[in-house]
C-alpha cells in the first residue's frame, strides 16, 4: 500500500483556497500512484478556526469541502479532517473529525478524543469529546484513524486526560495509525513530537504516519515536520520545516524500517525559519505585500527588518530614521548603513517638529511639571503616527520591533513603538535577539557591528540606556523565562537562586504591564509561552503587583 | 434555621482584600444570629482569575483563605468557594469547589461539575469536573451545595452538558439548595436568572439561596441580584444589583413562601449602572482615582463624561477639547457647555499645529497624493497623543469613548480615538448610546440636546457625516445584533429580510477589522456578546470578508 502524506499551508475560512490545494494534491498522489492520501486537522477549514465555528454557514461550507473531495475520491482514499456535528442533542454540538473518503462514499469518520484546552488551544469551547473508537478497514489493512493530540496521552500518563483512544483500539490490532495533526510550532516542539510518536510506535508496534500543517495563522506557526515511523522507533521521514510538502510511501518498506532521516533542529535557525515565514504569511493571508517599519540604530529593529526582508523582498520593505533631538549620531549611521546593506527605501524624518509643536500645545497644562516619562512617550507617539501615516497611505503593514523582554516588563510606550500589526519579536526574548542577529550576520555583515555590540538605549532622553530602569538583560531573561514560560512563583525563583527583591520588583512590573499587552500587536509564536491568547492574564487582578 | 447571602465585590488575587470582606461579613451574620453564610464562586481568589490558576502559588493562596475561615466558623456554617487541587492524578489538577466551614473544620466539599468553556469562560481550561455528588448535613438540615452553572442544565435539557448535578443530590431528599455563583450582568441575565432558579425550584420542590458576586473585573461586570426563591416558585428576596449586600434570611419564612420582591429590570437603566460601576470599580482595582478624555461635541463622548462624572466625580473627570480645522463651531460649544454642566474641567488645544508639523514632516513622501482616510489618522492620532501625554503627565487614566457600532465595523483610528485603558461603551451599539443620553438628560439637560439632535460626524475632513461610510444606524444596528450576538450567518440574514449587498458590505467590515479590535481597550461587557475573550475571531481568517 502507499501512502502519501500532504503538508499543507491552509488559510483559515479560506475554503475555497484550502480545497483547490488539497484537490491538487489528491491528483498528484493519483498520478504517484498512491492509495491513500491523508491530510490535516481540521484541513477544510483551516486551524484554528475559533467562533467561526458558532456559525452554521461555516459548518455548512466546511461540509461541502468534504462532499467535494469524496467526489475525487475515485481510486484513491483520502483522509482529511473536519467539523462534523454531533447529532446527539447531549453535549457540544460538534466534533472535531477525521473522514476517511473512498470511492465516492465516507467509508468511516472518527471523532477526536482529547481536546486541548489551554495555552493557545480552546477546543472545548467548540467539540464534544469522541467516546467511541473503531479502526477502519481499507484495501484489506486496519487503520487507526486519530487526530493530534489524541496521540498524547500514551499509556494515559498525561495528567491531563482520562482516556487514551489509541489503546481502545488496539483489540482490533490495526495495521498501522494515521495522526491529522495541527500541531504548532515552538523551538523545542519538533524534539518533543518525534519522542511521543515513538512512545506510541513503541508501545503498539506499529508504523504511524502523521500530517502537521505548516504555515502562520496570524500568531500561531505550523512548522509541518509531518513524519512516518517505523516499527523500529527510527524517523522513516522527516518533511521539511515550514514547506509545504506531498510524499508517497511504501509501506513495506516503512515496515521494513532500518531507515533514519531527520531534519537538522538548531534553536536559532528554527526561530529565525519561523519568523520569516510568519511574516510572509501574515501578509499573504491578509492580501498585503508591503512592509513599513521604524529604524533606530538598535537591534530589535535591525533584526525586524532583515528577517522582513528575507521575508518579502527588499523591494516590498521601506523603513523611517525618525532621529530625535536625543537620538546620536551612530544611531542614524548605523539604521542607514543596514538600509543600504539590505537595499531597502529609507526616509529620515526628524521627529523634532511634531515634538516641539506638542510641547508648545501643552505648555500651559505643563507648566512647572519636570521632564519625565510622558515626553518620553511623546516623541514615540509621533513616530508611531508617521509609520502609521505612511502605512495608511501606501498600504504597508507596520511590522513592531518589540522583544518579549520589553513587553513583559512593559518598557515601551503603548500607542507608540508598540504600534503595527503584526509582533515580530514579541516572543524572543532580548538575549535571543543577539543570537539571532548573530545568525543573520553569519555569513557577511548586514546589521552593522555597532548596532550589535553598544549597550542597548531607548534614547528617549540624553544619555539613556536600557540598564537605567531594567536588570541587565542576561539575568533578566532568565527569570522572565522561568516565571512565563515554567510558572514558576516568587517562592520557587527565590529557591532557585533569584534575589528575592529583584523576583518582586520583575514580577510586578509584570503583571501591572497587562494593561498594555492586552492593546498590543499579535505576536509570532516561537516559544512554549507566547504572549496573546496562550497567556490569559486579568487586568484589575492584583497578584504579585 | 438562619441563613445569610453575602454578595461582596471581590478582587481577583487580592487575597487579603477578599479575606478581610469575608471576615466582615461573618462578624455581622454572627450578629445577627445566622446559622450559616455563604459567599460566591471562587470568592477567595475573584473570578475569573484566568491563568494565575496555573501557579502553584495562588492555589496555595487561596487555601491559605479558606484556612483563615475555618478558623472564624465557630458558632456558624460558612460556605465558600475556592480552587482546590485534584488529588487524582487523571484529569486537570485543579477543580472549582465550595467548601463547607463549621467549628474549625471542613466538613463538606462539593466540586462544580458543569463548567462553562463558552463565551468569556474558560473553565475547562483550569478545572476537572466534578463526578460525585452528595448533600452536607448541617444542624439536622441537609444541603444540596452547588456552583453557578451547576444549576443551568434543569432535567439535562441544557444541550451543552450531559449530567445534571442536582438530580443526582435529589434522592438524598435535601431540605434545600445553596448555589455559589459568579454570573455575569447582562442586560437580560436577571431575567434568565430568575428563570432558571425557578425550574429549579419547581423540579425539586425545595428553596434555593443564590450568593453572587457584584463589582467589575475589568471588562466583566457582576450585578449582584442574589436570589432566594421561596418552594412557591416565588422569589422572597433579590438582592439589589451592583452593590455589596447582606442579609439573614429565616428558613422557615422562606419554606412559607407568599412573598414576591424583586428589582426593576429597567434595560436602559441596567446598562447606565453597570458601566457606572464598571468605571468606577477599573479605577478602584487598579488603583487610580482620575480620567481624562476627550470631548468632540458628539453624543459618545458626552455620554461617557457624564458617565464618569457618575462614576468618579466630577473633580476627578478632566476633558479636552480638540478642535481641528474641520470642526464644527458648534462642537466646541456643546462640549463646552457639558463640561460646565458637570463642573468638569476642561482645556482646549487645538490641534492644528501638529497637524501642520505632520504635514510638513510628511510633504517629500505625500507629494502628489490626494488627501484621504491618511490624513484624519492622523487628526485621531494627535488627539490620541495629547490625551495620553495628560494622562502621563498627571496620573489619569483615558477613557475610551468608541461605541459599538463602530467598534463593529472598524469605523475609528487605532492608535487614535481607538485610545483608552477601558471602553466604556464599546459594547453600547450607537442607537443604544442615543437611548442613554435620553435617560441620563432625564431629570435635566446636561447633555446638550444639540449633541443629541445633531447627525453623527467624525469631523475629520469637510462636511463629512458618518452615513456618507455606514449605512444608517436604524439599519446597521439590528443587523450587527443578529450577526453578532445571534451568531446569524449571511443566508440567515438575507432570509430575515437584510438586502443581500448590505449584508455582504457589513459582515465583510465587521471581519476585515478583527485587526483593530485585537488591539482595542478592554470593552465594558453588557450584552450577551461583548467584543472581547468572550469573541475569539481570527485575524487572517479569509471569511465572509
């Protein structure tokens, strides 16, 4: 029997997009002479589709792409996920299932089991829970047919759920387990999947053959690395990262196994792979090409607009030198010199004008009131409004150059550098951003040295650096990394060494910061703990602040 | 037996807060000779704590609250609701309980067993069903315990749910039911209320005291209206909404029944006193006592300062004025005017210089484009700017004036007058706003009746008016209501008799700016589909757009 696997790149609602895709790929694997072809998760309508999924319209459209791909089924058995409702008036009033297609008829659906509710997953809101779990039998071989995280609770050791599907199934002894998944990317993911798709294969002894999307849905990043399994517990196959990819196998010979073949998994290059193709994503998706983005001489925005332009083309990106009257020299050199490296279009506007005309409109309410934060947020404001007028009038997205180190402790003026529409570093913390500078400048220098090696400043007033109000960033990091990402409380920090005043003050600025997250860009997911909706975090709560 | 509803305004992760209020509370029913108090749903730590549940710190916090309640339950019965850990190592690890309290001891737990995973809840997020059920005896009496949606799902007719936990109690004959809520406001929630606990109360036969909690948390405004229903199917009591309550209540009164008293279910009236508490309670949580925001002249702005007035008093509302070259004459004068009416301070700045800064700033790049949408962007950004420059300066908070209509179909300046910590009317559709004037100029003209009268306008180009972009209010309003809090889709709407094209333009706007409301303020939820957690859409999604 041969099986392909379609690593697609879906559009969420984008139906008729997602199935013209997906009836290419079904005339493909024909041609490859294939048996089976199987798809994603919820592949007709994209992932995740969130409260479109309270609109009848949208279950209705989601149906007529499986009527469409069961006309094409013909010689070939295709596999593909979809809303399905529920006909039992007990409980949600859909499920979140795999059809399998054949000849013109569904020859079985099965229903997913474990509905992952937290971090960004909200599948609960949506899907009632499968009870029951039947292989289905194609061409003489029983398929164990299930969906993502449904191959996660192996052994039901995930404190998470009750039940394992896989093991109701194995009374049946299938042949071998097909996995639609949309499984999102994070840098620590790829290693993470391939160990429980071999604690699977390992515990049932059989091949599994597993389909990720790939491709950005706004925040969240499919990085595809759908993969088949041997009885042997070796990566048959690996796909490549962030690709959209169509391949046949034997399964004899994935059977046979003997046969070890993984894609590379460096930690900055899977960020960096990642980012990219968010950004071009979130462009495409939205119909747009050109990017717009403050240049200032420091890193954050460095790094923004090469991966931008790695992303679009330098011909799609223009960038602002919007030097203040506290901005120095080297800041303007090096923004331009990076300009130039890149050949993107660049404009200086001094922001001196704007912000002398606001002083003077304020004089009066100001009077007698010292210099302080407010003329700092000032003079981001005007620079938010030049990027934002220049976006409005030639259809660029503002691209935000905001680390997840600044938006965590809240050291950026909402409404101000804050602004765009789309977070491009939002989830990379500051000591990641030299890493990936670092990469990027592997092989020549684009971003200038200086840009890389000065102490990091806002210069928003004379002689400012970012140490003034932040803990340097190397011990900064770390703590923020254990609070976000590993819950950690204050107690535990301190345990692990953190001073207790410096966990107080880190946290606080924290949690009092929500307000400003709440009003910020989307941002890229890369890691484990993003912020946006994998982070819920009230407003008026007053914890640890 | 004597038994005391505490309704109370708790504060999320303010344990000592919350505690301090609980022990108050306790004291006074001790006094007064109550048997038993019972405080709402996850009083001790404020509902909804979102992912501060996830740290091991604030459920040991929260117990830590139950502990110190234990300790004062001498003489008297306390019931309250706390998280508590799973033991088991299957499921989530958390479950949302009452606790039981009498003479130093807990003597009873009940588990919540329907959790609300739709709308703004979360709960399968966090907690693990309850599957067992038994009442708590307590002086001779037994006591079906329950929490909120505990009781929603009357004979298992509730679709989303699949157990009714009530009727598993029912064969241990209970002499009545407690129900710990934390359940929303929305203009038609009291009436839903009092129905359900009737259906309630009709199946079993036997009386039903309802604690809920009162005051805002951000975006989600509790009401109050604690309940006792009578066996007759009456309600003895309703609590009045949006403040803190006490009362003891006489079982053997209740158990006679023949009394009917309940609160005037007024929905303009509603709506004015719940964004009156929501202000006032996002000021009060977050610790700050004065708003600013801007006065244009229109009828959003001017409802939202009396509103504040309402809220904060007028010494501590500050407004501006901010004509620009397309302003009315008589848009100053009318906020003028209102502002004196209030007793508000205001300032006028003009903002025509930094207009011109900007237009200077930007002329080598604007160069032969036509003045367009660019152009009032940045009007709304100045004005932005100016306010957040005040509230920097002097400790205010902005509000945000945008209603709902609006907020709908993207008709506002992100960044601009889409500013603002909190928005007070964001989910007050436009005809509704008009509805509020009229009630707040009741007794007296304070708002100017030309603010009232006049057709809406942005002002921000020559002449212009909000139907040259939008369809009439009349229309746009009922269509928006059927789309967004009836979930109807396109054919739903054509057959209700909306024009196919308008219905097409609308839902398209109302998609194609998910962006904008991704980055909008926390809106002040008083309808049954506020824009906010409880409306998760897509940004990239490709539908109906």
């Amino acid at each position: 029997m041969k099986i392909a696997l379609a690593q697609i790149d879906y559009h969420i609602g984008n139906f008729e997009g997602n199935l013209s895709k997906m009836l290419a790929a079904v005339e493909s694997a024909k041609e490859q002479g294939a048996d089976l072809i199987c798809f994603g998760e919820l592949a007709v309508c994209g992932y995740p589709p969130r409260d479109f999924l309270e609109f009848d319209d949208f279950i209705r459209q989601s149906q007529a792409s499986v009527e469409a791909l069961k006309q094409v089924s013909q010689g070939i058995g295709i596999v593909v996920g979809a809303p399905s409702r529920n006909p039992v008036k007990a409980g949600k009033d859909l499920y979140n299932s795999a059809y399998f297609l054949s000849e013109g008829e569904v020859i079985g659906i099965q229903h997913k089991a474990l509905l992952p509710t937290y971090d960004i997953f909200d599948e609960y809101r949506y899907f009632e829970p499968a009870t029951s779990f039947q292989t289905i039998t194609f061409k003489g071989k029983k398929i164990a047919l299930s969906i993502c995280e449904d191959i996660w609770n192996v052994g039901n050791e995930n404190p998470l759920y009750t039940i394992c599907p896989l093991d109701e199934m194995m009374h049946e002894k299938p042949d071998f387990i097909l996995n639609l998944s949309a499984s999102p990317f994070d840098y620590a993911h790829a290693i993470a999947r391939i160990q429980v798709i071999r604690a699977n294969v390992e515990r049932y002894g059989i091949p599994l053959f597993y389909a990720n999307h790939t491709g950005a849905q706004t925040d969240i990043i499919f990085d595809g690395g759908s993969i088949v399994m041997s009885p042997d517990g070796q990566v048959f196959d690996e796909m490549p990262y962030f690709e959209e990819c169509l391949k046949v196998y034997d399964l004899e010979e994935v059977l046979r196994g003997g046969r070890s073949s993984e894609q590379p998994k460096n930690k900055v290059q899977l960020i960096h792979d990642a980012l990219v193709l968010g950004i071009r994503d979130y462009f495409r998706k939205l119909g747009f090409k050109k990017a717009i983005l403050g240049l200032s001489g420091g890193i954050d925005s460095a790094v923004t607009v090469v991966l931008a332009t790695k992303a679009l083309g330098p011909e799609n990106v223009r960038v602002l030198l919007m030097p203040s009257q506290f901005s120095s020299g080297h800041s303007v050199d090096d923004a331009r010199q990076l300009a130039e490296n890149l050949g993107v279009a660049y404009d200086i506007i001094a922001i001196r004008p704007m912000y002398e005309a606001f002083e003077t409109a304020l004089k009066t309410q100001f009077e007698g009131q010292p210099f302080n934060v407010t003329e700092e947020n000032i003079q981001a404001r005007i620079r938010g409004t030049l990027l934002m007028a220049m976006s409005n009038k030639f259809g660029h997205i503002l691209l935000n150059t905001t680390n997840k180190s600044e938006m965590a402790v809240g050291y950026g003026t909402l409404y101000g550098d804050m602004c765009g529409g789309i977070s491009v570093l939002g989830d990379v913390y500051k000591t990641e951003v030299y890493e990936l500078a670092n990469y990027l400048n592997a092989a020549a220098e684009v971003i200038p040295k200086n840009s890389i090696v000065k102490p990091p400043s806002a210069e928003l007033r004379p002689g400012q650096k970012d140490s003034d109000s932040l803990p340097p960033y190397e011990i900064l990091d770390p703590l923020l990394f254990q609070y976000i990402e590993c819950h950690q409380g204050p107690r535990e920090l301190i345990e692990m060494g953190f001073e207790e005043a410096l966990v107080k003050r880190v946290l606080r600025m924290v949690n009092i910061n929500e307000f400003k997250r709440e009003q910020a860009a989307p941002v890229l997911r890369v890691s484990s703990k993003g912020f946006g909706m994998g982070r819920r975090m009230p407003i008026v709560g007053k914890y640890l602040s």
